[in-house]
C-alpha cells in the first residue's frame, strides 16, 4: 500500500499585502497553510526582507554591523539607493529614529523631507516607521503619510495610544498599516478590531506582534505569532489573517552576543559572525513561528536567509 | 446552588474605608443587600491583613451576623485572623468557610483550624510553585489536598474544592480546563466533592460592560458541569438562573427568539469555548 502523508485542512487565509507601485511592487502573506507546509495548500509568496536604514547616522548601531553601510549611512538617500542598487534589497525600512524627542527631535516636515527624497532615489518598496514614541509618532508619521502619497508603502507603526490619527492618514493618503501591540495576543487582535472598526481594511493591516532577539524572549514572540497563525487559519478568525512583521535588526544589534568583542569572549568566537549569525537565526526562527515580512540590518544576515528561503518555499 | 455573596472585599473602595474606619453602616448595609439577594454565606475578603487581622475579623464577623442570619466565609492569607474571627463566629446561622488552604505548606495549618472550630475549608487547587498548567494538574493537586483534609480531621463534605478561575482576557485556554477540573473534582469523591469557584475573576480585567455578560454565562457552564457553590454577585446570578433555560438551548445548538440574546450568548460561550481568540470587541465582531 502506497504511503499517504497526513495532510491537515485548514479554513482560512492570510490577506496578501503588496507594497510599493509597479513592476518592483512586493506581496507577501496570501498562504493557507502554516509556514512551509506547501505539501498541504498554497504559499503564493515568499517571505519578504526589507532593509533597515535611518534618517540620521547609525551612531547607535554596533561596529560591525555599520561598518557595510560606512560609506552611505551619513546620508539616507545614498544609504536607500546602496541597498537598492548594490545588495539587491527587494525593500527599504526607512526608521525615522532621528524625530525621537530624545534623539535629534526631528521635526515633522524635516522628516517628510526626508522621505520625499528617499522616494525620489528609489524604485522598490517603502516602509516608513516611526521613532516608537506614541505621540511624536502621531505627528510624524501624519506628515510623512502624506508626503509620501499614494506611493503604497507600509507605514508605522500603529500602538493602541495613538492608531486612530496614523490609520486615518495611512487611509487618506492610500498607505499599508502597521498594528504593534506589546506580546499580548489578545490586545494585538482588539487593536485590528479598533483599526477595522475605523473603516480601515484589515486587507490593508500588517501585524507587528513585537519581536525579541533570540535569548531574549524569543519565545514569546515565537509563540504569540503561532497562535495568531493558528486563529487565522483553523478559526478563521478574519481580524488576525492580516501577515505578521518581525521587526528584527533593531532588537538583535542591541543585545550582548551581537556586540561582545571576541578579546573579552574568545570561547564565543569571531564577533562579526557571531553578530551575523545572530540576526539570521533570530529572523528564521520568526519565519518559522509565521512572519511574512522581516526588517533587517546586515547584508550577510539578509543574505543567509534569502538563501534560505529560496531553498525552502 | 449555594451564592458566597462576593461584596465585602478590602479591594472595593468603599468596603476598605469602611473596614479601616470601623464604620459598621456600609458593611451591614451592603451584607443585608447580598442576603435578600439569595446568598447563603458572605464572603468577608480582609486582604492578607498582617497588622491587626484579628481584631479586623472578628469586628467583620460580628458586624455581619448582626443583621444577617447567615455563616460568614473568612477570606485571608492571615491564620491567626482567621482564628480570630471563628471564635467569635455564630454558628446558630451555619457553620462558617474558612478561604482558604491549598498545597502551598504555609497553607496548611488552616486545616487545623477547621478540624478545631468545626469549619467548612475551600481548598485552593494551587501549589508553591505557581498556576496549574491543567485540569489534571488541578486534580492532582486537589487529590494531595483531601488526602491531607483527612489527616488533619477535616472530613471530605466540609471540603470545597477551588481550581482558580483565571482571567479570560490573559488566559483564555483555562476557562474550559477550569470547567473540566469542576467535573474531574466531583469524579474523585463518592458523595461527589463539593466545589466553589471565585467566578468574578473570569471578567477581572475585561471592558465594565461585558463583565456580567462572562460572568454569568461562564456561572451557566460551570453549573452544567456540577459546580456547587460560587463566591459571586448573588443579584447577577440570579439574573443567570433567569436565563439558564434560553442559555442552554443556545449551548445545545437551537435557535431562540432574541436574535440579539442569542448571538451574545454564542459569541460568549466560543470564547469560553476557546472557539475564537479573545478580544475586548469580541461581542462586536
């Protein structure tokens, strides 16, 4: 008798999300199966990688992980085309971390300055993130969203303070959304409730259920993006089928194994790879729990699980 | 179905300034409200109450028995209050609740306190080393709390076991392990044990609107799988009882008359279910 693997069913979908306008417009999401499981349905799309850059100098970013970008980090636009251009990103991850109040407090139209030129220099997708302070994030990302109009990018990120003013300018001005709740499953599925409930698709949303770097609660971000996998496709639950964002580079490049010099730890090894290895294995890792879209710092990282990837789906 | 009136807790604002000025008016007040309302024992929750326990419980205990003719459930962390308060407990309105021991060892000396004053016990179904993962691991804990009710002389009918109603907007996959713990307790005794539950706790954290609608609902399917006692709103569970019989047509599958009513009750029994994930806008997906 012929072997017959076990094959599961499942009832629902993940929304396909597109980002960007024409031919180098990327979609993500689309799948009725859990990650990988091709043999059991459609996985119309890969895992999308966007490449993180800044609007002001990673100065806070560690050695090793700056050093690829030294020559065009003083300065957005070439940093966008760089990754564009040289490493063949697919997408650019613009974080506007210079607007934060306790950084250079860039105001808002310097921001949209900012992404106007960026626009302007590039051709594939843009996400626009912002500092991560609720307020400031209401203003910035307001300005930003129509600066950068009807360019289709992903804009966020939306936090229970302060979605109501970015997801009606993501909507005026025709943008993608992004809905960050903290690890919590249950706040992370009321957030797209009160997002949609506003009038905004939930065909439109990405959920950021917050990532960790592996050794740092990784597991929880592992099992939040699981279960909400699992609602969406076994529940249908319609409000957690939007893809899921892992917000990787920037939780990674600030832990220990990624910075510790190998001098002071010689039994860790080489701390470029380590670094390397780190990122890679942190946004594997979230594929696997079911992000569709990863931002991302090093190129070799970004690289190795492109790879990956492409071996797999 | 016996209603532990839930009312006289140091957590509600009104009761703590009450207890903290000895103010006896609100206390009975609110005590002789949850006797009309149908409870049959009041809970008299004084918080862990390390500095003057005792006098605080016997002065709760002989506040409520002063106008209501029921026994008083004794809810603190503190033994020597407890102690307190059950020598002044008036026995003539029923024997009084001791809230409670579990299988934390410091716990355990509240066993000798009900063999002593010939008290009824809850014992919680938790242990030292934090939540129970399960309802099996409920039981098990609750098989190692009556086999220790025995040896410290509290007999198995004064014995109410608890599995710890969790918080549905965190921890959604208890409320259905709660429920089969209340079913696998019944299971482990012949007569079947007693059971209590402290049933507010399901909605502690939800949006004020849907409180009473998970806790009555979540009451309703406690009590289909043979709860005997809850520490509760006795007002709120009334109204429940009112609507036990649309409830479980509704839980049976049928169609009611209240289109309304009935999706509320369909939409509250998947999340207890564990059907759809839970969210504070469950009821207006």
């Amino acid at each position: 008798m012929a072997f017959t693997p076990t094959k599961e069913t499942y009832s629902g979908k993940v929304y396909p999300v597109t980002v960007g306008t024409g031919e180098t417009a990327v979609t993500f999401g689309g799948e009725n199966v859990l990650p990988f499981h091709s043999f059991e349905g459609s996985i119309p799309n890969r895992p999308v990688i966007a490449m993180e850059i800044q609007d002001v100098p990673p100065s806070d970013w560690p050695e090793n992980v700056r050093k690829p970008f030294e020559a065009v980090s003083d300065d957005p636009v070439k940093w966008a085309k760089f990754c564009q251009d040289e490493l063949k990103a697919k997408a650019i991850a613009l974080r506007l971390v210079g607007t934060h109040p306790d950084r250079e407090n860039r105001s808002p139209e310097d921001a949209s300055k900012t992404v106007k030129d960026v626009l302007a220099a590039i051709t594939i997708p843009l996400i626009i993130l912002g500092s991560n302070h609720a307020e400031k994030d209401s203003q910035v990302l307001v300005a930003v969203a129509e600066a950068a109009k009807d360019k289709n990018c992903l804009i966020g990120k939306a936090q229970e303070a302060n979605y109501k003013t970015i997801a009606a300018a993501a909507m005026a001005n025709n943008h993608k959304l992004i809905a960050m709740s903290e690890l919590d499953i249950n706040l992370s599925k009321q957030l797209n409730i009160l997002i949609s409930q506003m009038g905004f698709e939930k065909e439109r949303l990405v959920t950021d259920p917050m990532c960790s770097a592996l050794g740092y609660g990784i597991e929880y971000t592992y099992s939040v993006m699981e279960r909400i996998r699992l609602a969406a496709l076994t529940q249908n639950d319609t409000t957690m089928q939007p893809p899921m964002l892992g917000d990787v580079g920037m939780y990674v490049w600030k832990v220990k194994e990624t910075q510790a010099p190998e001098a002071d730890l010689p039994q860790w090894g080489s701390t470029e790879e380590r670094g390397i290895a780190w990122e890679a294995v942190t946004a594997t890792s979230l594929i696997i729990a079911g992000a569709e879209l990863l931002i991302m710092r090093h190129p070799a990282a970004v690289a190795a699980v492109q790879k990956t990837l492409e071996e797999l789906v | 179905m016996l209603i532990i009136g839930e009312k006289l807790s140091i957590i509600a604002k009104k009761v703590r300034e009450a207890m903290m000025k000895k103010d006896k008016g609100p206390i009975q007040e609110i005590a002789t409200r949850q006797w009309k309302e149908g409870s049959g024992i009041i809970d008299a929750n004084i918080g862990p109450a390390e500095d003057g326990g005792e006098d605080l419980m016997q002065w709760m205990v002989t506040t409520i028995q002063e106008v209501v003719p029921l026994p008083v459930c004794l809810d603190t962390t503190n033994a020597s209050a407890i102690e307190a308060g059950l020598k002044v407990h008036n026995n003539q309105w029923g024997r009084p609740l001791i809230n409670s021991t579990s299988n934390d060892p410091e716990r355990f000396p509240i066993l000798e306190l009900g063999a002593k004053y010939n008290s009824q016990v809850i014992g919680l179904t938790v242990g030292k080393g934090g939540l129970p993962a399960d309802a099996e691991e409920r039981a098990a804990i609750a098989a190692d709390i009556m086999g220790r009710a025995m040896e410290y002389g509290v007999p198995l009918e004064d014995l109410y076991l608890d599995p710890l109603v969790l918080q549905i907007a965190t921890s959604q996959d208890h409320a259905l392990k709660v429920i089969e713990a209340i079913r696998m307790f019944q299971e482990m005794n012949d007569p079947p044990m007693k059971t209590v539950v402290g049933l507010s706790n399901i909605s502690n954290g939800c949006p004020k609107h849907l409180r009473p609608i998970l806790n009555k609902y979540y009451f309703l399917m406690l009590m289909n799988a043979g709860l005997t006692s809850a520490i509760a709103d006795a007002r709120e569970m009334a109204e429940a009882l009112e609507e036990k019989k649309l409830f479980d047509d509704v839980l049976a599958g049928k169609e009611i008359e209240d289109a309304a009513k009935m999706q509320e009750m369909k939409k509250t029994i998947d999340v207890i279910k564990g059907n759809t994930l839970y969210a504070h806008s469950y009821l207006e997906m």
